[in-house]
C-alpha cells in the first residue's frame, strides 16, 4: 500500500495533446506544439511535450528548463528493460543534431515536471522555459489537455494517428470499448496485443493484457462516452486498497476485484500469470503514443 502511493507519486504521467499551441522559435531552433496534460489532484510530477527542429548547421542541446508551476523541469527518457519501462533523467541533455526534428512525446523523450505546486487543470497554459547549449533560452507555454479526455484531435497527427478512435463506447458495449482502446495503442499485427478479462464497475474497468510474454493489467475510467487508460500495472491492481488510492470509489474498487477475481479464475494459469509480470506503476492517460510504456515499440 504504501509502496503503491508512492509509486503512483513517481508515475509518469503519460498524456497526449489536445489543443494545438502556438509554435515558437529561438536561434536556429524551432518549437512546435508544446502541450501536457491535466494531472490528477495528487500528482506531483507532470510531463511536458513539444517537438525540437533544428534548423541550424551544427547540433545543439537541450540542456534544461525551468517553471514556476514546479520545483524542477527534468529531461527525461523512457526506456523499456525486460519488459518494464523506466524512465531516466539526461543529465547531460537532449541532442539535437543539424536539420532533424526530436520529439518529446508520451513512452519518449519528455519533460518532466517535477515537485508540481499544483495540480495542472484543464486548459491551463503551463509556461515552461527552455534551455538550449547554443540558441539560449525561451520561454513556452505548455497547453493543458483534459485528464482522460479524448485526444487526437488536432490535425496535425490526424493521418498518423488520428484514427485511434477515442475510445467512444460503440454497439459492442464497454468491454469492446475498453479493448479497442487497449489496441489502438499497442496491438499490432507483429505483436497482438490480448485484451481480457474486462471488468466493470461504475466508471470504472480493470482489464488484463499480454503482449508475446508480458502482461499486466490496465485500470480505466469512464468520461462521458469514452474510456481511457488510468494506469497500468500488475498485481497492485488487485488490490481493492490500492485501487481506492488511484481515486477508484470504494465501492466500485471492492466490486472491480471481487469480479476480477471470479473471471480471472476462468483463464489459465498460464494467462494470469503473465498479468503479474508488468512491475510498479504507469499512470498514463488514454491515448497517445504509448507502446513503450508495454511494449518498447518506438
Ligand atoms: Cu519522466
């Protein structure tokens, strides 16, 4: 329990953009659609996107950054050992080779808002300021998406991603929902993802996956239509406690794995194991480019 909240305090916060922000410049580089997301009321850490161009003839660095709306701004990366992502401070930056563009985005590079004096709200503009070795600093505004809100919206990743459905509950109902937004993240025809069982109480779903031979199970939550991803994790979500620290109401905590129980009971022991293998806590929001938080595939 306790090492649960306090890898929920760690967790990264996983989000995916909402609302398209103004592009800036400084020296030779180039700084497009800086956004995070809204945290939840106990996050302490944010991450911070945006995308890198340099346009310049020699490499440059991002070596760091700065914000009033938290204690550090680290430069982080994500990287995925034996099947558990982690991620890790660059001490010495972020390059940023001549004429390439580096982006900073959900399972990659990011920005990680540190020690946060408040909890970013929706539609917040988080002003961030940036530190490159060579082009100096500038100052971004980082654009605040909904927690768990629908994303994708903007145009810009439209025909990349755009289709990722935003997890709209469709005929099917809440377990196809809830598994078509588990696979529109990970699954792919090299590397299926399995999506069962999916249980749900209230506004909330607990869903087991694997992956080849990793596993772990996913808590989500309903928001209006669409349900997104809340965190990731393994056997900590058994765990009616734990569940009810992640913000689940104790009731639909006690129901969620009371059912987890009796429909895990159905599967093989093969199956359920592997759902005990993904180890700690991504908190993440639906959405986004997070195949690394499972999958490591970038
Ligand atoms: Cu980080």
């Amino acid at each position: 329990m306790r090492a649960f909240s306090r890898l929920l305090a760690a967790a990264v916060l996983l989000a995916a953009p909402s609302a398209f922000a103004h592009d800036d410049k400084v020296g030779d580089i180039e700084i497009g659609h800086p956004w995070t997301r809204a945290t939840p009321p106990a996050a302490r850490v944010g991450g911070g996107y945006l995308t890198l161009t340099n346009k310049g003839q020699t490499a440059d660095r991002l070596v760091g950054g700065s914000s009033p709306a938290s204690g550090r701004v680290e430069i982080h990366t994500m990287e995925v050992t034996d099947g558990v992502m982690k991620m890790r401070e660059l001490a010495n930056g972020l390059t940023l080779p001549p004429g390439e563009t580096v982006k900073l985005e959900p399972g990659g590079f990011h920005l990680m808002l540190t020690d946060l004096k408040a909890p970013i709200g929706e539609g917040a503009k988080v002003p961030v300021t940036l530190r490159f070795e060579h082009a100096g600093s500038v100052a971004v505004e980082l654009a605040a998406g909904a927690l768990g809100a629908p994303a994708m919206e903007h145009g810009d990743h439209g025909a990349e991603h755009g289709d990722q459905d935003h997890g709209q509950a469709d005929a099917g109902g809440d377990e196809a929902a809830i598994q078509h937004v588990l696979k529109s993240i990970w699954d792919s025809e090299a590397s299926p993802l399995g999506v069962a069982p999916v249980v749900v109480a209230g506004d909330y779903a607990l869903a087991g996956w694997v992956q080849a031979e990793r596993g772990g199970r996913a808590l989500l939550r309903r928001r209006g239509d669409a349900w997104g991803i809340v965190l990731c994790s393994g056997d900590e979500l058994k765990s009616a406690e734990n569940l009810t620290t992640a913000g689940v109401p104790t009731e639909d905590a006690e129901a969620l794995t009371a059912e987890l129980a009796v429909a895990e009971a159905k599967l093989d022991a093969k199956t359920v194991a592997k759902f005990s293998l993904f180890e700690g806590v991504v908190r993440m929001d639906e959405e986004g480019r997070h195949g690394s938080a499972h999958g490591g595939k970038h």
